[in-house]
C-alpha cells in the first residue's frame, strides 16, 4: 500500500478558492471534480445538507483513486433562518440574496469530506457572518463586478465582498470554502503530513 503522501491528494472541485488554499498549505494534489446529484431532501438541515452532498462527491471521485490515495470534497452554503442560499441562478436572483442578508447575520456552513478507498471521514464546519445595511445603490455596484454569481450567497468575502461584512465569527476560510483548519486535523488523522508536520 503507498504512503499517504506518494501520491497527490484528488481535489473533488473545480473552485479555484479551495485549489488557492490547498496550495497554500503545500498540498501535493489534482483536481478531478465530482459529477453528482446535488439535490437533497428539503427536510434536511443546511449542516446535514452540506456533509451530504461533500459525502457524495468524495465517493463518487475515491471510486476511481489509487489506493492509499486521499481525496478531498468540501460543499459550501450561506444559510439564513434556516433557508439555504446556494449560488444565484441569475442576476435577479443575486440582487435578492444580497438584499435578504443585508443588515442581517447569516450562517456558512461548509461540509468537508476526506477519504480513501477505505475510510471516510465528514465534518461540518459553521461561521457567522454579518451584513452591513446595503442600499441598492451598493448592491447593484457589486454585482456589476460579476463577483456574485459563481458563490453561495451571492458574495466572495476574499474580494469586494469584504466591504460587505461588519463582522465574522469563526473560520474566514470556511466562508472562502474550505475550513483549512478541520482539513489541516483530518489530513493528519490519515496520516498525512502536511508541511513537514
């Protein structure tokens, strides 16, 4: 069986933000992205939802891995009372989800997932961030930079999305996407070293 780290860890996600981090933490690793069913049942909670969906990825993607080999997938949502806000359907549909977080503070949720051919391992990782009152002056300026449309929630906290924010509760990368510190402890709970330690 190889080490753990002879071979690269699979990135089950074309986001750019998550390959960012991972490159950052001087992961060794590919990007093959999962091709799954994304829709859960509606009576699941936004935490549930998220550790469900990365679950799905991880599996769908360690089917096809190497042995020994360890794949990564992480599902992200912004939840406010409750609703789940995934990434905006279209311009319209951006405008409500800012409009419905401004002044308000709203969950991510991030479902991280890591796994071999043999152990599986899912965790869900929360952060609070809160909205500054946005007008729709402000509003209709953001979305003009095309940021919006491709993040859950209509916002990119690590771009203009920032001075959006008046405050934050927990793990910044998790509102980026990936929660660095839970992946940092469950790399090592495989036995992966990660910079040399």
């Amino acid at each position: 069986m190889a080490e753990p780290n002879a071979l690269p860890v699979i990135l089950a996600s074309k986001s750019p933000r998550r390959s960012e981090l991972l490159t950052r933490m001087g992961v060794d690793f590919v990007v093959a992205p999962a091709d799954v069913d994304e829709s859960v049942d509606a009576a699941l909670t936004p935490a549930e939802a998220v550790a469900e969906i990365s679950a799905r990825k991880a599996q769908a993607v360690c089917a096809a891995a190497q042995t020994g080999q360890i794949v990564i997938a992480c599902d992200t949502v912004v939840a406010l009372d409750g609703k789940i806000f995934g990434k905006p359907t279209d311009r319209a549909d951006a405008a409500a989800m800012l409009r419905a977080l401004s002044g308000r503070t709203h969950e991510v949720f991030s479902g991280l997932t890591v796994c071999t051919a043999t152990h599986t391992e899912t965790v869900c990782e929360r952060t609070a961030v809160k909205f500054r009152e946005l007008d729709d002056r402000e509003i209709e300026a953001y979305l003009q930079t095309g940021e919006p449309f491709d993040k859950a929630g209509a916002y990119g906290i690590q771009g203009v999305g920032a001075l959006l924010i008046s405050a934050i509760d927990g793990d910044y990368y998790n509102v980026m996407g990936l929660p660095v510190c839970r992946l940092l402890a469950l790399l090592r709970a495989f036995g992966m070293q990660v910079f040399g330690i």
